[in-house]
C-alpha cells in the first residue's frame, strides 16, 4: 500500500515525523510525504489560486519521498494527487495533528479537509489528532496506529474516518467509541483589547463547553477514550429536497 | 429583520453592496455588513487565531452599520456575532460572490463557509452566487434576491440555503430547481512552471467539467436555471457508525 502523509502543522511538525518512523518501522508500506512547509492550523479547506506553490524535496530513507509546500494542507493533497509529484497513494493519512479536531470544530481544521480533499479525489482518509496540547508524546497514537492501521483500512468505508486520540498516557485510555460528530460550543470566544494607538482589535480563542450528548466524539475524548467517526462529504440536505420542490421549483418549461 | 450581509469578495466588491442598495431600496429591513477587508476567495472555513482581528467602520446610509474586518469570511460572521459587534441577526446573507459556488466546491468557498458559520451559530444562512466570471452586472440577481427574500426566508429550513444565479441577462434564466451538490471535476488541474532562476512551481488552476447528472446544482446552472440547493451542517456519515460499532468499540468497559 502506498500511504501518502499530510498534516497542518507542517512538514517538520513532531506529530507527522512520529507518524512516519512508526509506520516505517512497524509496516511494510511505502510512505511519501507531502506537508505545508510551515504552521497551517485553523486554515480549514482553503486553497491558493492567487500565488504559485513551491515544493522543497526532503531526504527520507529509501525510496520513500517526501516534500514541503508553500500552501495549505488541501493544496498539498491536491498538488501531490493532481499535481503527480507522488503516485496516487492508496490512504491519506493527515496527522497526527497536536489538538483535538471534534464536532463541528472539523469545518476550520486544516488535518480533517486535507482527509476530506483526499475523499474527494477518491481516496479514502484518516484524519488523525492527539486531542491535546498539553501531552505532547505523540509516540503511543504512533504506535497504536500503526498497529491498527490494516485492521482500520480493511473495515474503512472508502471515505473519510476522524479519529481523536486521547492526549494522556496509554494506560490512561479506555478503550474505541465509534461515534458522530458532536457540537462544539465555545465561551468567550473574542477578547477586545486597544493597542498603544488607541486602536481597537480582537483576538480570537474562546473556551470549549462540555458536550453533554452521550454519542458525539467530543464526549468520548472527554471521558478518555479514542474516537472513530466515520464521514462523508456531500453536505446536500436531502429531506429538505422533495419538500422544496412544489415550493421552489417553477418556470421550468 | 435583521439582516446581516457578509461575503469573501471584500467590503467594496459590487456583488455586496449591489445587494445592499436592493435590500435598501425594495425592503425595510434593517441591513448590517461586516465583511473582508479584501479579497479572500477560496479561503474556504479558515478562522484566524495567530493574528488579531482590526475593524474599520464604515459609513452606511441611516441606522445601518458596516465593518470591514482583517480577516475571514468566518472570522467576519463570528466577529459579528460572537464578538457582539452587531446585534443578533435573524439572517445571514452571504454574497452575492462573483463566479459560481457549486457541487463539492462549496469546501472551498469563503462565500458558502461564511453562511455555514451562521447556520453553526444559530443563524439561518443564503449564500448567493452570480455563477459567471464574465457576465459582471449584480443587479438582475440582487433584484431577484429582494423581490423573493421574504418568500424565501418564509420556507428556508432554518438552515443554509446555496442560491446560484445564472451569470446573463435575466431574460435567459430559465427558471429555478431545487438540486443538489454535484461534483466538481476538473481536468488540468496545476499548471508546473519554472522561474528565471530554476525553480519549478506550480499555479492551480483547472477547467471544470461537465456535470451529467440531471439533478445537481452543476447542471442546473449549466442549463441557465436558477439553482437553490438546501444544505446541512452534518458530516457524520450516519449510515456507517451502526456497522461499525461492533467492528470498532471494544474495551469499553
């Protein structure tokens, strides 16, 4: 199998480094690396249409190949697929990112629609994310990934799966919840400052709440367990269609 | 109404202020903007956490106000909401964008992503899209937009609601179909250049091609219909997470 890495942290990002020397040492498959050359976080599906890309190749052992980019992590899977700087890879693997990406959280995360652009190119995807910034070991979610990775691919739906894994020592996790995307609700996103000039700005953070719903993936990461949840990529609302259609619908003769 | 108009074309584009005069002139609701400082087309769902937002207001005929904000067009809509820059809308009204937002590059879609932000924040959304990059006159589809926004807001899902407008002459559209979000498949994707200094880069860029379904936003503009697509903000894929638990969950003790 032919694995191509991504991620939105960058190409010399601890997260996808780890991941490659444990896919290498522990599998058989051939890894490229194709990754932002810089910090892309929070950038969600963008792409750049208005600057050219630039590629900066990276020495990996063997025949594996790996390359830095100049734009966001969708390009990267575009430029790699589209582009032909790699074979077309059997598996996308974006990660793994430091931070968790859970419920609606995904729309803005670079790692998860690098995944979705695979999808959409038709490959299948794994996103993968340490839902932590304070544990900053990423070699058990390496390990454990790489241990898992033919069992995962072989019951993989040919689409998308987001998985979070809990950022705490394994011993510490307790055990795989298959589960649905949940609500991310922030506090106090904007804090409003005046700068020396008098002018007034704004950053953005904000505190997530507690996701009380039993089934969502920011309830398993909660309560320490990884979280598998599969995804697709038509965003149509289907049960709205036939009854619009009487409504909406005229002139169409 | 409180109607909250945003967009990725930037504060003064036309598309957004044509639509502002028309919801001005054919309506008495009370309209805000908060909008891009510039250009941001395909910056899809990024938010900015690394950069602080600056607002720069501008002057609006009678209680009407304007921001033009240093960042995205999610940034603008969670800025105004969020950060209590405005009052609560009752609708966001994303666009009106020059050039189409259709199939699966709504990901891609600043436009598009702006109204998801709405939805997310509890706030029906429009996205509304002149579909050409050629046909450049806003009023005919600004026009239509306020004529039928109170029959269109009366039957909206609470939801989002992608409007593409066919990029002529009013008198060539066809009508209106309720569709949904096709494929956007494009061919020659990365054009691979090298600068006078030897090095190779790519532009992306790319020709769409034809859509052959029949019931798709793709091929109701190619067929100069106005095309209305109802849209969800759910991209668990449901239909997996029963099969898999018993593949998946274990330990969970």
């Amino acid at each position: 199998m032919h694995i191509l890495l991504t991620n939105d942290d960058g190409y010399n990002a601890p997260g996808i480094q780890t991941l490659y020397r444990a896919l290498r040492s522990q599998t058989n498959h051939d890894i490229s690396i194709v990754a932002p050359d810089g910090q892309r976080s929070a950038t969600g599906h963008s792409i750049t249409l208005f600057q050219p890309l630039f590629l900066t190749e990276h020495k990996l052992d063997g025949q594996q190949k790996g390359y830095a980019i100049s734009g966001t992590p969708s390009d990267c899977v575009k430029l790699a697929i589209q582009g032909g700087v790699v074979a077309k890879p059997d598996l996308i693997i974006s990660g793994i990112n430091l931070g968790p990406n859970l419920g609606t959280d995904i729309f803005y995360s670079g790692t998860v629609s690098a995944a979705m652009e695979g999808v959409l190119l038709g490959v299948p995807a794994l996103a993968v994310s340490l839902a932590s910034y304070e544990f900053m070991s990423f070699e058990p979610a390496a390990t454990y990934l790489a241990e898992q990775l033919d069992f995962i691919v072989q019951h993989n739906h040919k689409g998308l799966m987001n998985i979070n894994i809990p950022g705490k020592p394994q011993v510490e996790w307790r055990g795989v919840k298959v589960t649905r995307l949940g609500k991310a609700v922030y506090e106090n996103v904007f804090e409003r400052r005046v700068n020396p000039h008098g002018i007034t700005y704004y950053w953005q953070c904000g505190n997530l709440a507690q996701d009380l719903e039993s089934d969502t993936d920011l309830r398993a990461i909660q309560e320490d367990f990884i979280s598998i949840t599969p995804m697709h990529s038509d965003l149509t609302d289907f049960a709205c269609i036939k009854s619009w259609q009487p409504i909406f619908d005229h002139n169409n003769g």
